[in-house]
C-alpha cells in the first residue's frame, strides 16, 4: 500500500457511514488473505466457501455494531477463525 492510499481503518470508517466503495476497497484489499488464512485449516471447498462467505458478512455485521474502524482488520481474521472453528 502506498501513502496515498487509504488505510484500512479509514476505509471501515466510511464502509461503516454507508459508503459502498469503501466496503469493496476492503474486500479486494483483504480477500486474498482471508482465503489463504481459511486454506490453512485444510477444509473441502464447500466449507471453505461458506467459512469465507460467512467472514465477510459477519465483518460487515461487526463493523456496523462493534467493531471499531481501527480494529477491524484484526477482527476479521478472528472471524475467519470462529468461522472455520464451526466445523470442528
């Protein structure tokens, strides 16, 4: 990321006022990594499908009621876990 470019707090702060690019700035910023995390635990495809989708809608959840800006990317991957944890 360069200096120009928004972090990922500032992008959560304007997702979380309803701005919709923001919101996809973050999932083609974080997508990559949130798959990769979730390949780790060595699911089916099925489940590694729904474990993503589930992150992602429960950060948007999470970032529309508890989470802060500034803690969501961390958070997201706790998610991911809790996610991928449903299956064991």
């Amino acid at each position: 990321m360069n200096e120009n470019e928004p972090t990922t707090a500032d992008l959560a702060d304007a997702a979380r006022s309803g701005h919709e690019k923001a919101w996809a700035a973050i999932v083609d910023r974080h997508n990559r990594a949130v798959w990769e995390h979730i390949a780790a635990f060595d699911l089916d495809e099925r489940r590694s499908v729904y474990a993503a989708r589930m992150t992602w809608l429960r950060a948007l959840e999470a970032l529309m009621t508890t989470v802060e800006p500034e803690d969501f990317e961390a958070e997201l991957f706790r998610i991911a876990e809790r996610e991928i944890d449903r299956f064991d």
